[in-house]
C-alpha cells in the first residue's frame, strides 16, 4: 500500500494529562540532553500533544485485542496519530497549541514496558 508523500504519520508515547471530550492531552517525556560520559546541564520539556480519539480503537499491552476501558488521565500510551486537523476546523483544548491530530491507533503501555 503506498500514501502519498505529503502524508506522514507519526508514533509518540506519553502520559495523558486531560481529557475534554473526545479531545486528550498526552504530555510526551522530557529530554535530558547530553552525551556519553557527560551530564545533562539542563531539561527540554517534552511536547504536548492534543489528540482527537473519536475514531481509534484502543488496544490492551498485547496489542492484539481490544480494550473495553475508556482512557483516563495518567494513562501510558503509545498513539499513531495522522496528519493534524487545521487550527481553524475546531476551538482546541484550554492550554492546547492548536492542532489537533486523529489518533488512528492507541494502545496502552503496562507497567513493566
């Protein structure tokens, strides 16, 4: 299956930090930048994303079944996300950036990943 080249999608992991509606948050992790042998001197904070979930299935850690529970805050997931909606098409979550991506697969991370 080909997609065009203007398509991307794009695979994050992160917390969920608010839910309004069909619309989350999820808060990806900080970097700590550096190198081998050499200290962080400082922390770039990771990116928020929100993320439309209307139309994604959610699956358990095993990826291969379906999860019946709603995502909550707090969550671990890791979420391939399609190209974002434009800024114009809907009002974005308070504190968001404007763009909100479909969630075209989520799946929950266990506790042990």
């Amino acid at each position: 299956m080909q997609t065009p080249d203007s398509f991307t999608f794009r695979v994050i992991q992160g917390r969920i930090t608010t839910i309004a509606g069909q619309v989350v948050t999820v808060k990806t992790p900080d970097g700590y930048p550096g190198g081998p042998g050499m200290h962080a001197q400082f922390v770039t904070a990771g990116p928020r994303f929100d993320i439309d979930i209307a139309h994604s299935r959610v699956l358990l850690p095993d990826g291969e079944r379906t999860d019946p529970r709603p995502l909550a805050e707090g969550d671990r997931v890791v979420i391939v996300l399609g190209e974002p909606e434009p800024a114009s098409a809907r009002p974005s979550p308070p504190g968001g950036e404007g763009q909100i991506y479909p969630a075209l697969l989520i799946e929950r991370v266990a506790a042990g990943d």
